[in-house]
C-alpha cells in the first residue's frame, strides 16, 4: 500500500496549476490514483438533468480532483 503525506481533513496549499497559492481542506483521497480532492479548488461546472417530472435541470460546480504531488501541507 502507498503511503502519502496528506491525509483526509488536513489543510493544503496548492503548489502548481491554475489555482496555485490557493488553499483548502481535503476532502477525498484517491489512492489508486494518486489523487486528491480539495474543497473550492479545479472546479468544473457540471450539467445535471431533471430527474423527477417537473423538476428542472441545473448546472453544479465540483470539485475535481488533482494529483497529489501538486500539494503541500500546511
């Protein structure tokens, strides 16, 4: 088993990409693929349809996740 230097609930900084300098918790890990999810950071929007009779789709905002080398803990 692979053992990383963050954990769930730790807070982080983000080291590169688009939003480098932000921070945020964490909120998954995936250690398969060495990624991790935090809070507020790599959002995309995505498009979700009704589900129910008369219930209108909607676009939602989540959080992506990002490799776990691109993190430092703070």
């Amino acid at each position: 088993m692979i053992k990383f230097h963050v954990k769930k609930g730790d807070m982080v900084k983000i080291l590169s990409g688009a939003d480098r300098g932000k921070q945020g918790k964490i909120l998954r890990v995936l250690p398969k693929e060495s990624k991790v999810v935090v809070e507020g950071v790599n959002m995309k929007k995505k498009h979700q349809r009704p589900r129910k009779a008369g219930e209108k789709g909607q676009i939602i905002s989540i959080s992506m996740p990002i490799h776990i080398s691109n993190v430092k803990k703070i």
